[in-house]
C-alpha cells in the first residue's frame, strides 16, 4: 500500500508532531510496512476462531481479576502538594493543544 508525504504529514498532525523532510520519508515508509503486513494478516482464514473480548490464561473466568473493594483515596489538598501549579482545587498544566 502507497502512503503518500500529505497522509503522513496528517496522521504526524494528529497526534500533534512536526516532523522534518527526513523524518516523514521514514515514517512513509514504516507506515507502508505496517499496512502491507495487516494486508498479510487480513488473507488468514479466522472463520473458526471463536471471538473473544479478552485473552485470558487456561484457569477460572475471574481468575485474572482481583476483587473489587472500596479504598480510601488520597486526600485533595494532600495530591495537590505535590502539583507545581493548581488553583480551585484542580492541577493546572500548560496548554498543549492550540487549536
């Protein structure tokens, strides 16, 4: 499968990336491997697997799973001690999304 410079470019834009000349002739082409391997994985006949929502080990259902027990949480004013900025009870952190 062909990526071009615009689509990577996009993707790169979308997770909020500049990246260099060189850097999208690579990511062009790490992408066009990864592509070309789904394509490779999507000819497997699956028809007999069972679908499942998890992959769990051979033992119980729940096995992997511990219970669900109430806890006492960190204080407020006591995880904001640690925070470099906060006001009204929130962290405040630098903006990082312009648009």
């Amino acid at each position: 499968m062909n990526i071009t410079e615009k689509e990577v470019r996009y993707i790169a834009d979308l997770a909020n990336l500049r990246l260099s000349d060189e850097e999208v002739d690579k990511y062009r082409g790490d992408l066009e491997e990864i592509l070309t391997y789904v394509d490779k994985l999507n000819e497997i006949d699956t028809s007999e697997v069972e679908p499942m929502a998890q992959v769990i080990y051979a033992g119980s259902e729940t096995s992997t799973l511990r219970d669900d027990v109430n806890r006492p949480s960190f204080d407020p004013e006591v995880a904001l001690r640690s925070a470099p900025k906060s006001g009204a009870g929130q962290f405040k952190v630098p903006r990082v999304i312009e648009r």
